[in-house]
C-alpha cells in the first residue's frame, strides 16, 4: 500500500468519527455513510454464508442445496442479525438519532426503486430504444414504461418531502 493510501483512510476513519460524535450534523452525509459500511458489511457476510453453504455441501454428499429461496432468507436473517450486532457495538461510541436510521432507511429504499428501473430499462432494452412506437400503438399500458416512466418521478417527490420535513425539523 502507499503511504497516500494510509493518510485517506485515517482521513476517511476521523471524519466518520467526527460526524457520528455530533447529533444533527450532516444527517444526509451520516446516513450514506452508515449505509455504504453496512451494505458492505452485509455483502461480506453473504459471501461468508454463500462460502460455508458450499463448504458443507462439498464435504458431505448427502448434504444438498434444496431450496435456494429459504436459503437465501436464512442468510439476510443472519446477515441482519450481524449487522444489528454490530451497529449495537458501534452505538457505545457513535451516536445514531432517528433521524439519520430514518434517512438510511429512505436510502434503502430509493436504491430499491432505482435497481428497478434500471433493471426495467436493461432487461428490455429493444423495446426502451422503440418507446416512439409504444406511444405511436398506444401501448401506454405496458408495464416496463410504468416503471421507467413513473418510479424515478417517486424518488424525485420523496427527495423533495424529505427535504421539506428536514426544513420544517419533522425528522
């Protein structure tokens, strides 16, 4: 590693821990901050179940996947449980309001609805290309130029109530 390497982690590390020790600083900027460590937290318990998941399978035959869904649900239960472990540890010496758990959890969220957008577009892009078509038929039912359409128009109007509740100190 360099020695560059080394000064922007201490950075990144001391203005974390200068942001959390105050309590309405930044909200947004606190907020993204605990996302992205917890995303990445949880991502790396995933791949640890994934690894152990085939770990066990490889080592005894009669040991196999059945239902990848129930699997998949017992790691986001564990991987849930872990990440709320850790953010109890990290609570003895950062503070987390209300507010900045609420802004996480509208990360999570407008994240969600844009993954589905962005999936709506890509999955169908040969129709995306040809939505002059779709209005010229008057295919305006169909469902990929709902989603394209309509759900970044829903992030748009949370972001704007956020803001507006954030200005009136409703959150």
């Amino acid at each position: 590693m360099h020695v560059n390497t080394y000064f922007i982690v201490a950075a990144i590390i001391l203005v974390v821990f200068l942001l959390f020790r105050s309590e309405h600083k930044f909200e947004f900027l606190k907020a993204a901050i605990l996302f992205v460590i917890q995303l990445c937290c949880s991502t790396i318990n995933f791949l640890i179940f994934m690894v152990i998941a085939y770990l066990i399978m490889s080592q005894w035959d009669h040991v196999n996947l059945e239902n990848l869904f129930l699997l998949l649900a017992a790691f986001v239960v564990l991987s849930g449980v872990f990440v709320y472990w850790g953010m109890r540890l990290a609570s003895k010496i950062f503070k987390f309001s209300t507010t900045t758990l609420t802004l996480v959890e509208y990360y999570i969220q407008w994240s969600l609805i844009y993954v589905t957008v962005y999936q709506a577009i890509f999955s169908n892009i040969k129709h995306i290309t040809s939505i002059t078509n779709f209005i010229r038929v008057g295919n305006f039912l169909d469902p990929n130029l709902f989603v394209v359409a309509i759900l970044p128009s829903f992030i748009s109007v949370w972001i704007a109530v956020i803001l507006y509740k954030k200005s009136i100190k409703a959150i």
